[in-house]
C-alpha cells in the first residue's frame, strides 16, 4: 500500500468528504434505472418476437395456399387436354400454351448473371395407347419419333415408373399423381469443388418431374389411352427458391449457411424443393429410391453427399424436424426451432399443401412448405428495441456520472489548495532530494528556516558534494574502458566482415582434424550445414570424396609450411574445379586452416576462349581445304558423268558409276557443310520476337513428331520481351535442337519446349525423354566434327553453339543416360 504524505492526506480527505455522498445516489439511481431498462426490453423483446414469427407463420401459409392451387391447376389442364384426340398439332399448342417463367442463375462461377425466361410448365406430354405403347410424346416442345412400351416400367424415362399401369386402373374421372421424380444429385456433382451452393453455377442441377396421368375412355367407358402431363420440377423449385425470410425482397438464390431460406416436402417427409440438390428426393441409376440421410448413414456417402433429406428421419440433426413434418402431415400449422445440417440455429415456420389429387387423396395432404429465419435475424427488430431502449438510459446514467466528475473536479484543485498551503516547506526539501536522487549533482536545498529541516538541508547538502566528486571520478574510469572496448569490437568487427565476405571458403580445423567453425563462402561451395560445430573433416567432407583423397597428400603436422593443390569433381554431369590450401593456424600451435576456392568458372572461361581459337584455327583451315578440295571434286564429277553416259552398253560398269558419282554428291555435302561451318555469315540482329521464331520452327516439325509417335509439349510464356536477333540464324539453331531430340527417340518420346522469362534474361530449355548422352561424351558434343550418329558431320551442335553466341547468348546441356537430354539457351535482356 503507498504511503501517504501530509498534503495528500489533507486532500483525500477533503475529497471524500465531499464526494462519497454524490457517488452513493448516483449509484443507487442507476441501479433503480437499470431494472426499469430490463423490464421495458424484455417486456418488447417478446411482442416482437410474437409479431414476428406470426408474419413467418402466415408467410408459409400464403406459399402453401400458392402451391396447393398451382397443383389444382395442373390437374385441370390434365382433365382438358383428355378431352382432345391425340393429335400432334393440338398437344404442341397446348404445350407452347402451357408456359411460366422462372428465375434462374447463369454464366460462370466466375461470372454470374440473373436469367428471367419463361419456359414449357410440362417438359414431357405424352399419349399412351391402351397396349402401354406410347402414341405420342412431346418434350421441350419437340415432337419425339422414338416411342417406348411403358407398360414395363423397365422402358420409362427412370426405370421404375409405373404410372402407366396406375392410370389405368383408376375409376373413370380419376387422376394420377406421382411424387417427385428424377435422378439424385450428389453434392459432388452440384458443388464441383466450390464450397457452398450459392458459389456454383456450373455444376449438375436437379432435373425432374411430377407425373399427371388419366385414363381417356370412349362413351361407353372403354379405356382409349393414357394422357400423361410431366410437370417440370423447376416449376415447384420457384415457389421456395427465391424466398428470403427476414427481408420482403426475393433473392435469385438464397445463402444456405444463413439459414434464411425455405424449402418443401412431400407427404412422406422427403424434401422435393432445396438448395442443396443432394437434399432432394432422387433415384440411382438402376431407379431406385436413394435412402434417406440417418445417423447410420455411411461416412463415404455423407462424404459424397449421397443423403436425400427426410424429415421424418432427421431427428438426429435435430428433434423438431419429424416434430414439424408429422404437425404437417396432420393438416397444422406451426413455428418451431431448429438447426440445420450447418450448424445454423434458426427458426422454422411450416405449413400444410392442402391437395387431395392422386394418392394424395388419402390425407388430403401433398406436403408442407417451410421458411426457415436465422436466430439472430429473427430477433432483430425486437434487438433494436432493446438497443435504442439501452441507449436512452445510458446517455442519462453517463449525463449524471459527468456531472458527479465535474464537480469532483472542482473540490480537487478547492483541496489541492489547501493542502499545497500546509505542506509546501516540506515539500521543496523532497523536490530538491528528488533531483539529487535523478542524478542532478549539483542541485542545492534551500530552506530558510533554522530549524531541524534547516540543519538537515545543510547535512543534505554536504553529501551531495562528496557524491559529485566521487561521481566525476568513476565517469573518467568508464569512459576510458569504454573507448578500450570500441577498438576491441571494431577489430573484432573488421574480422569477421572480411571472414564472412570473402570469395574464399575458409575453415578452422583443430588439432585433431575437426572443423571448429566455417564461413559462408565454405558452407555454400561445399553444401554444409548452416551451424558447424567439432564435426570431423571426413563427415563434413563425405558428399566430397575427391577433395578427402587429395588432403591425405597434405602435411598435418605442427608448423607446416603451406600445401595446396588443384582438385577436381563432377556432379550432376558438371564439373568443379576446386583450390585447396592448407596453413597452420597460428606459428608454434596446433590446427590449421584450410581455404577452399571454387575455379570451375573461371576454368570454364578460361577452355571456352580456348575452344573459341581452336573453331577459329579450324575453321580458316576448314575453308582453304574445302575450297581446294570443291573444284577437284566438280571436275571427277562431270567427267564420271560423261563417263556414264558412254558405257550404256556395260550396264554392270553404269553402277558403279554411279555409285561413285553418290558418294563424290555426300562428299560435296561435307564439303558445302564445312564451307557453311567455317563462314558462318554474320545476319544483322534486330529486335524480334522468340515466340514468332519458335511457333515458325514447331510448325515444321509437328508432323514428324506425329508420324515418329512423339508427343510434343509447349510450354512457351505470353509476352516474351524482344531482344536483337536473327530469325533466319536462330530458326536454323532451333531446328538442329528439335532434329537431333527427335532422332534420339526412335521408339516414339515426349519433348517438351518451354521458354520464360528468368531473372534478366530469357530461358529456352528443350527436353526428350530419348537415349541420354553418356558423362563421359558430354564436354565434346559441341567440338566440331564429333558425332555419335552414324552418317552425321558432326558439325550441327557446333553451328547451333556459334548461332547462340552470336546472339550474346550461352547453351547448356544437362543429360542422364537412359532418361533424356535437355538444351538450355539463354539470352540476355538489354538492361539486364
């Protein structure tokens, strides 16, 4: 608990004094108000509610009442069209007469647009000899020429249909009526992939129908044929579909996870109208009956959403469903709470289909309609009652408490007067131990008395003094161990920038050979972990054999001179050429360092300027040859051809002839390859397009990648950016790539072509999943004159490496035998 000082004392005092009073009837009188506030907002809250469930109640009878004489009206139509012969003209009148419009989404479910169009009320009319063979049959409105014999039920539109046979049993002026009928959706199929109902537009929806059949008879009762009326289901679907319980509005589709939406069901408790399509009613494919969703339902079928809806059975969701089916099924009215298969808590209002048509007939009964209102919603307006009503009493509690602060604002600064006048000698001699106490030496009291506060202001004073003194002393000492440290974390610093930073791999060994610590150049040329901590060289080292053979060469011992050497590795297909140094560590003590220098690209820099003069070299030397060598050979050339046509008689002596006249046509191929080779002419780059070069190049080689049983893969990026090239010269490179991965699938392939943009330049990789070439081959394959094919030059690889280089650009290959080869061009980007 703090302690209190004299002038507090006397102002808390004060305060209380003049406050607790106040503060106690303010107290009592919002107490008093709040139990008014709670009797007004409970006593509105239930009228509201009251008020509200009627109008949800009366909602769902309207809608009953709706449906009821929508079905009477469907069964008058039924009684006048068997009143008129079978005849085409007439039943399609009457079917392009019979129309209503729906309200229906479409698009996309990307895109989704509200459609409004009326459509046939029947999707199928049809006229049934007394044989069962059907006469005619209209659906959509078109005239259908194959007509079934449905006396077997096997040959109706679901497999199971019998209203055929019913029809023609009933009394003379009876009608028959089916219940709902079509194929189940699962929610697979109405959801594909999206998650919830109102997310989908594409996926499958529920197509069926209501059959409405009756026996036409002659004047003297004799059965003519059956009329069958097929009611489209989406019909009955827009009486719920577009119903939004708490607002007056209608909605194209409702938001099932609310729980504002309605739905119906028939006289046997299953669901025929929803918006979850895998609620509804449905047959499999054989026609039968889906069973009903129970808690004995198997988790693979829940997991598909293979669960029509029947209330009768969903007492495990929850136990007003079957409450509110039966209260239907018995011709009442009601309002209960419910929560839906999402976890929605909402209230339900149901409601009767007074119909008797059909085997309806026996309860009278079609089925009930049902609107269903989220809690929260539903009690909105009484919620807003009971706000506004808080609001009120709030504003006057807060009114009265401000004014209880005002006032205890102004005894405040009345008492801090008060007390300020009874303790201010004191308190100048705390203000002054206060500073002295932060650290202002040289802050004196001052006290004008003479009394014992006086001589206490004295003794204070001579203290603050002597800790002044002592206190200027102990800075001078930290400051110059402060200045020590710096220099100490500078050098400190500077070391480990350059360890850190340095393109040489370092490493710190031990005595006994163990790798203390490694910078970030080591770790990344030699692939090690991020912390190395007393690992031993031959772990560290395990994935680099190669470097472990050529340190058991190096002095170990104490005070060493240095050791270094060249070392080279392969992996991958590629090889690194390494530096290895060893010193000791420190002169007379044991461990040593050893560094650790990545030259493969230097190296490669280095074999690539000199392959760049041996192609030079080779290639004046290619040129002199094949011009001496082309005039010879277009002299033997004409005359073995004058020769030939001398020796008509000798058939024997024309073949060979003409044998040598083919090699001496290859001869002048190697010989025009060689000149191409060797003065390889230099096209002017200009920016182009690398797409346009490649879809020009694919469009030659598609046919033979069909005949040659390959399959071809483009994966080519939109919007490459141009670069300076020539489309002649790097169509010719593309075309030797394609051809030589063509030729290494003999036996049929894949070759993919991708190009993408990478960083600051452009990437073209081509893959065949043909032979592979073998490590060993892979480092000549660009050398002019080696080849692997039998009858090749050798001399196609080398072309397509100068087209690239010309362009700025560098191949790779990567390859692994047995699996494929893959080219990699890349080209730079101006600005890159």
């Amino acid at each position: 608990m703090p302690r209190l000082n004299l002038q507090r004392k006397v102002l808390y005092a004060f305060w209380a004094l003049s406050l607790v009073p106040l503060a106690v009837l303010a107290f009592n009188s919002t107490q008093k108000l709040k139990s008014v506030e709670t009797l007004l907002r409970e006593s509105a809250t239930e009228a509201l509610d009251s008020q509200a469930a009627s109008a949800l109640e009366l909602r769902a009878q309207m809608v009953a009442v709706e449906v009821a004489d929508f079905l009477g009206r469907v069964e008058g139509n039924l009684h006048d069209l068997a009143l008129h012969p079978p005849d085409p003209r007439t039943y399609l009148a009457f079917s392009s007469h019979h129309r209503r419009p729906i309200w229906y989404r479409g698009g996309t479910d990307q895109e989704m647009v509200e459609i409004r169009e009326e459509i046939p009320l029947y999707s199928e009319i049809a006229y049934i000899g007394a044989d069962g063979r059907e006469r005619l049959r209209i659906v959509d409105e078109r005239i259908e020429t194959e007509l079934r014999d449905v006396s077997d039920p096997a040959n109706t539109t679901y497999r199971t249909e019998t209203y055929f046979l019913e029809a023609m049993q009933l009394p003379p002026g009876q009608v028959y009526v089916s219940h709902v009928t079509g194929w189940h959706v699962s929610m697979e199929e109405q959801l594909r992939g999206a998650p919830s109902p109102e997310a989908t537009i594409e996926g499958a929806e529920f197509r069926g129908v209501v059959r409405f059949a009756k026996a036409q008879r002659d004047v003297a009762g004799e059965i003519l044929g059956v009329v069958v009326l097929s009611l489209d289901h989406r019909h009955l679907m827009e009486f719920t579909q577009h119903i939004h319980s708490t607002e007056e509005r209608y909605v194209v589709f409702p938001v099932y996870a609310d729980g504002n939406y309605a739905f119906m069901f028939d006289d046997e408790g299953w669901i025929v109208t929803h918006p979850k399509y895998w609620n509804i009613r449905g047959l499999d494919p054989e026609g039968v009956l889906v069973p009903p969703y129970t808690s004995e339902s198997s988790p693979e079928k829940i997991e598909r959403g293979i669960i029509p809806y029947n209330l009768l059975y969903a007492d495990f969701i929850h136990p007003n469903y079957p409450v509110a089916a039966e209260a239907v099924l018995r011709g009442e009215t009601g309002v209960v709470d419910v929560t839906n298969v999402g976890g929605s808590q909402k209230i339900m209002a149901y409601s009767p289909i007074f119909y008797g048509g059909g085997q309806f007939g026996q309860r009278g009964i079609f089925g009930g309609i049902t609107i269903g209102a989220e809690l929260q919603n539903f009690h909105r307006p009484a919620l807003e009652a009971s706000a506004l009503i808080r609001k009120e009493f709030t504003r006057f509690a807060s009114e009265t408490w401000l004014l209880i602060t005002i006032t205890g604002f102004l005894v405040f600064i009345a008492a801090w007067r008060l007390a300020s006048g009874i303790s201010g000698p004191l308190q100048n001699l705390i203000a002054g131990t206060q500073d002295m106490a932060r650290g202002k030496l040289h802050t004196r009291v001052r006290v004008t008395s003479k009394d014992e506060v006086g001589e206490l202001a004295a003794s204070f004073n001579a203290m603050a003094e002597e800790l002044r003194d002592r206190r200027e002393r102990l800075l001078r000492s930290l400051d110059a161990q402060w200045r020590s440290r710096r220099e100490i974390l500078r050098e400190r610093n500077f070391k480990e920038t350059v360890f850190e930073n340095i393109e040489t791999g370092i490493l710190i060994l031990n005595e006994s050979f163990e790798v203390t610590s490694a910078n970030g150049p080591a770790r990344r040329i030699l692939e090690l972990p991020s912390i190395v901590r007393q690992s031993p060289l031959t772990v560290l080292f395990a994935h680099w054999p190669e470097l472990l053979e050529a340190l058991k060469e190096a002095p170990l011992g104490a005070g060493t001179e240095r050791w270094s050497r060249y070392v080279s590795a392969e992996r991958a297909g590629k090889v690194f050429t390494f530096r290895l140094a060893l010193l000791p560590l420190a002169p007379g003590e044991g461990g040593h360092i050893l560094t650790v220098e990545d030259l493969t690209e230097r190296v490669n820099l280095r074999q690539s300027m000199e392959r760049m003069e041996r192609l030079a070299s080779l290639g004046r030397l290619s040129a002199g040859i094949a011009h001496e060598v082309r005039n010879p050979l277009t002299g033997v050339s004409i005359l073995l051809d004058e020769l030939h046509d001398r020796l008509l008689a000798q058939p024997a002596d024309q073949s060979l002839i003409r044998r040598a006249l083919q090699e001496i046509e290859r001869l002048e191929g190697l010989v025009n390859e060689l000149l191409n080779f060797a003065s390889l002419p230099r096209s002017p780059l200009t920016h182009g397009d690398l797409n346009a070069v490649l879809q020009d190049t694919l469009f030659l080689v598609k046919k033979q990648c069909e005949h040659s049983g390959i399959t071809l893969i483009t994966e080519i990026e939109e919007g490459l950016p141009t670069f300076p090239l020539g489309p002649s010269r790097l169509k010719q490179a593309v075309f030797n790539l394609i051809t030589n991965a063509l030729e290494a699938m003999q036996k049929g392939g894949v070759l993919t072509i991708s190009a993408a943009v990478c960083g600051d330049q452009i990437e073209v990789r081509f893959a065949d999943t043909g032979e592979g070439i073998p490590t060993d081959r892979l480092p000549l394959i660009f050398e002019p004159f080696y080849t692997s094919k039998e009858g090749g030059t050798g001399l196609g690889l080398s072309i397509t490496h100068n087209i690239i280089s010309e362009h700025g650009g560098r191949i790779e290959v990567e390859s692994q035998l047995g699996e494929g080869t893959t080219f990699i061009l890349r080209f730079p980007l101006e600005g890159g």
